[in-house]
C-alpha cells in the first residue's frame, strides 16, 4: 500500500499506521511544492482529495479491513518532516513515534466527528431529493468512490460497521459547518444507531429532513414485521405435511446445514461427523474473496479444539453458495441433486450485527424463505426437516408479568418489537410455522464456551465485562440468575430434534433447565483470574450500579490505549442495563431495550426437555466450566495488554 501511494507525484513520503487499532491510516508528506497549512481544514480536505485516486488505487488490492478512508490520512507539517536514514528513505518506526500524538488525535478526531465531510457543500434546500443526492455524494466518498443505489439497503453494497461509522461523521461534520443555527443544532440529534436504523440512502434522507423541519416519525415497528412475514410467506399454504408422526431413515440421514464455520456451527459439523447414521452433510457457506470453506472450517475446529480429522470424511462436502439469492445461487444440476436427497435442513447462518434495523435483515429472511422452498420442492416422499437456530430475542418484548416465555410461535408481533435481529429471528420462525414442513424453532439464549477449551469469543459481552474488570478492579454483581447453556449442550438439543424419530415442536427454548445464581459465576472467574497471575489478588464483588459508574469515570476522555484495556467502553449504551442492577437478556445478541428487564425472564423448557436428552440430563454449569472459559481467554491473549492494570 505504502509502495503504491509513494508513487504520487504529490507525495514526498508515506507510512502507514494503526497496529492494534480498528482502522488503519497514512501518514502523507506532501512534496514541497505541495505543502499545504495543517491547521487549515480546507487545505488538508484539498490535499486528501489530490491523492484519493493513488489512494484509491492502493485500496484496490487491500482487504477490507485496511482499506484507507479519507479521514484517516494524516498530512504532515512542513515544519516537521519525516525522519530519515542516510540514504533518505523514511524511519517508519521513529516517524511514526514523532507523529505520535497527532495520530492519537486523529483517532479521537474522527471518532468524534468534528471536521468529517466538510468539504461536501449542505443542500440548498432541505427536501427528499436534495438530501438524497447530498448523501450520494458522502457515501461515495465512504464507499471508495464507488457510488451506491440510494434505493437499496447500503449493507448489501458492501457497507459495515466501520462504514457507518465514517458515514454518519460525515453527515454530523457537515451539519455542523452549517452557518445556520438550527441546522448546526440537528447535528447533536443524530443518533448513533442512524445508518443503521435508516439503510437506504433515500430512507436516510427522509429522516434527515424530517430532522430538520421537526417532524415526527411515523415508523411502526409492529407494522414493518408484518409486512415482512406477509412478503415472504406469500404462497405457502401451511399445514401441507401429512408424513407419519415418527419415522425411521434406514439409508441414513442427508443433511443441508447453513452456517458450518461459526461456532455452534463447527460444534454441529463435528457432531454430524461423529455419527454413524448421517451418510452425507452438505455443509453451505458463502464465498469469501480470501479464503476457502475448507480453510475457514479447519481454522474455527482447530481454535475451539475440535477434532479436524473429521474433516477428511468423504461424507463432507463443502458447497458454496448464498441463501439469499434464487437457487441458493448454486447451479441447476447441484441444487437438484441437494433438494431432492436431503433429509434435514439445520438452517443456522445469520448476519451477526446487533446494531441493524430489521429491513438489513431482509436478506436473511429471503434466505430462510429459499430454504423452504427447497425443502417442499423435493421429490422425496416425506419432506425434509427443517431446524432453524432462532434467538430469545424473537419475543424480546413478552411481558414478564404473563409468566415464563412459552414454546410456541408468537402471534402477535408487538412481542418481536426491538432490535432488527431478534424481529427477523421473529420473521422467520412465522414463515416457517407457515410453510407446514415438520419444523422447530430453536430459540436460543446465551452461549458459552464448551469443552475441550471452552472457547468463548473476545468479541462477547460477558469476555468483554471480564477484561474491563480487571482495570475497574471489581466484577459486577447482579442478584438474578443466569440459564447460559454451552455450545456443545445447544449442538446435542438440535441434534436431539432433527434426528429423532417423534414429530418435532414447532418451538423449543434453549435456555439451561437449571439456572444459577450470577454471583455462582462472578467469583469463580475472579478465582481463575488469580490462579492465572492475571490479577494480584481475586477481584471483589460490587453492585452493577457502582461497576457502571466506575465504567462511565472510565468512559471520559477514553483514547484508543484506555477502550483496549476497559473494551467495555464500547459498550456503554449496551451496559446502561447494570445501571438499573443488572437486569437484561441471556441472549448475547440482545440489543438493549430501555423498557424490557430481560435478564429476569423466565423461559419454559417443559417441550424442550421432553424433547431432547440432552436437555434433560444437562448439569448445572460448574466451577471446572468457568476455569476453561478464563483458561482459552488467557490463552489467546485477551488480557496481554493490561499492562500494571493486572496488578492495580
């Protein structure tokens, strides 16, 4: 990247920047003829625009991960050049050093939005088109200089989280520059969540002029559910599966699993592997630019400890494929073969993004609908199967007030009412209770890490809590019960249904039959922590109230070195729930709720219990549970940079 930048005929000097951090930067020395005043905003916005198209170009052939946003180039001052060797090549590491302090500010810088998208003139006037076109042009500027289709959703244009991030900097810096009082005004009112909740640019710019001239929303939550499960249940008659109530399959089993390289998608593989009735497992992912299916897979069971033998078994094939797209996007002779030979779908791929409205969803859901499709066209006499790994979150708005959670399809969707992924995990459970396929919904709460290494992943709130403790110097203490289950015990409950010979439930809850108490986790993990040199001395309970006050303390002029040791920062809104002690969902993919006290909920698993052994006999989760999860954190390094916080 750096090679190609430095061929700039505007450029003296490049390095890049941002090891450890979530974005990556440039470092830019103008040539002497092309220096420009730092500290005047318009001359550095002129400059990045003078060598976006190098820029661009390095991007090319970058992953997305590295790709160099605009905000992110940093122009160096004439008065402090880069250092060099004798030979006059750039010192990276010591020019990085020197610049040290301005890169930290860029960091703050962008985060908060001050200066973004500046150079982009505000909309003469504030109307729907006006704005949309505005919008195109900061998310071209987002988007690489590729331009997007302001009527479709931007996350299927390639958009993510950072992505967002950088575009609504850009609509807040521009605000802002505003020389009109009540326009800078609006600035401070656009949310955090407002790409997310508005994915299309024509959508965004409706809510921005709404923004503006003070008019209220209209948006119905309940209302955009039940348009979606109307759109893609259309032409399903339900009730159409008039197979026998048990069955037997002498020729074994043939399965369609979505979703084979995450977690509980490995744990599942593995278990398939192991069985000696399944003949043949089509494991379908989507393609990725880098890696191979067969890559991703050995990678995820070799990082939980899984055994990878499995994966030379002629019973394995790998397919590539994209639910969301007609005939799964496979071709003709391959789909064919695959719906009219599988017996069981474990449809188990989802969008893991909790911030996103439920319309993101959408593709989702259309993959769930694809599925069904294939399920009720094969040619077999008994239909397939069909296993969809659901969420608690599919009724995150019940009312504690009615009793425990039952096993049943929520008819009235008010009770999905929440975040975009809990309301498209509601989506599809209807539109599968429709299809008439023998089928069960798998609502699912929070999963940990399981044997043999108990891999929980870092990016998990409760990994997240544990670390940022350690610098806040207590654990959080709730007075609730926890009913987490581990991933192998959720892979044997499905597994328990899909291959058993009863009719399946239309809805289990996979929640643990028996709970225990937060306080009966929190302090073995303190334990651990100090069995591992991790901390000085075992950390001490405190109320949650007391724990996110001292997060928000933390939480104050937090710089990138600060969010590493105390990540969670990041989460602060998603925490606020600690703050009214500690109530809130098991489910991990749960977007808080301001109204709904989850983590109190009671699920039923009268159905699931009686559905699955696994369920039934699962024991309580132990002591030796929580020393495996502290063990894989500590192995994979999560609490390296800590530094003199293991021991404050």
């Amino acid at each position: 990247m750096e090679s190609v930048i430095g061929t700039s005929r505007y450029v003296a000097g490049v390095c890049a920047f941002g090891r450890g951090r979530n974005q990556v930067g440039i470092l830019v020395e103008p040539r002497s003829e092309f220096a420009v005043d730092v500290k005047d905003e318009k001359q550095v916005a002129a400059f990045r625009n003078l060598i976006w198209p190098v820029v661009e170009e390095a991007n090319k052939d970058a992953p997305n991960f590295s790709r160099i946003f605009k905000e992110m180039i940093l122009v160096t001052s004439a008065d402090k050049p880069m250092l060099r060797a004798a030979k006059g090549t750039v010192t990276k590491k010591a020019t990085i050093n020197l610049y040290e302090p301005e890169i930290d500010a860029l960091y703050d810088s962008v985060e908060a939005s001050a200066t973004a998208g500046i150079e982009v003139p505000l909309p003469s006037e504030w109307t729907s088109p006006q704005v949309k076109d505005w919008l195109m042009l900061h998310s071209t500027a987002v988007n690489s200089e590729t331009p997007v289709n302001p009527d479709v959703d931007l996350f299927e244009q390639g958009f993510d989280s950072l992505s967002a991030t950088f575009l609504r900097n850009r609509i807040i810096g521009s605000l802002k520059a505003s020389p009109i009082e009540n326009i800078r005004d609006v600035a401070s009112r656009v949310s955090p969540n407002v790409i997310f909740s508005n994915p299309t640019l024509a959508v965004l710019a409706n809510h921005l002029v709404d923004l503006v001239t003070g008019k209220a929303s209209t948006a119905d939550p309940k209302a955009e559910i039940e348009r979606m499960v109307e759109k893609y249940s259309s032409g399903l008659q339900g009730n159409i599966f008039s197979g026998p109530a048990t069955r037997t399959n002498n020729d074994g089993h043939i399965i369609l699993i979505t979703g084979s390289t995450g977690g509980l998608g490995s744990y599942l593989l593995a278990s398939l592997l192991n069985r000696k009735d399944v003949t043949r497992i089509h494991a379908l992912n989507r393609r990725s630019k880098t890696t191979t299916a067969e890559q991703r897979q050995r990678s995820s069971f070799e990082g939980r400890g899984l055994d990878i033998n499995l994966l030379a078994s002629e019973r394995l094939v790998y397919v590539n494929g994209d639910t969301s797209q007609e005939q799964l996007d496979l071709d003709r002779s391959l789909y064919e073969e695959i719906r009219d030979s599988v017996t069981v779908v474990i449809h188990n791929a989802w969008r893991l993004d909790f911030n996103l409205s439920l319309s993101t969803f959408e593709p989702n859901v259309r993959g769930t609908r694809h599925l069904i499709d294939l399920a009720l066209a094969s040619k077999r006499a008994a239909k397939p199967r069909f296993m969809f790994t659901s969420s608690i979150t599919s009724a995150q708005a019940w009312d504690r007030k009615r009793g425990p959670v039952p096993e049943k399809v929520m008819s009235d969707s008010s009770l999905a009412v929440g975040g975009g992924y809990g309301s498209g995990k509601h989506v599809s459970e209807k539109i599968i209770a429709k299809s008439g396929l023998p089928a069960t919904n798998f609502r699912i709460g929070q999963i940990t890490g399981a044997a043999p290494r108990g891999a929980w992943p870092t990016t998990e709130w409760i990994p997240i809590v544990v670390k940022s403790s350690i610098t806040l110097g207590a654990l959080p203490n709730i007075h609730t019960n926890v009913a987490w289950l581990p991933t192998d015990a959720v892979s044997g409950a499905i597994l328990d249904v899909a291959l058993g010979e009863d009719e399946p439930p239309i809805v289990i809850n996979i929640v643990h039959p028996r709970p225990v108490e937060w306080e009966a986790l929190m302090k073995p993990i303190s334990d651990a922590l100090f069995a591992k040199n991790v901390t000085r001395e075992p950390l001490p309970l405190v109320p949650s109230a007391e724990w996110y006050q001292r997060l928000e303390k933390h939480a104050v002029n937090a710089n990138e070195a600060k969010i590493k040791r105390v990540p969670a920062i990041k989460l602060l809104n998603y925490l606020s729930f600690f703050a009214q002690g500690g109530q809130h969902s098991d489910d991990t993919n749960q977007e808080q709720d301001d109204d709904a006290n989850l983590l109190d909920f009671e699920y039923s698993t009268e159905i699931a219990e009686r559905a699955s052994k696994t369920m039934r006999e699962l024991p309580r989760i132990s002591k030796s549970d929580v020393t495996r999860w502290v063990d894989y954190w500590e192995s994979v390094g999560w609490f390296q940079d800590l530094g003199s916080d293991k021991f404050d």
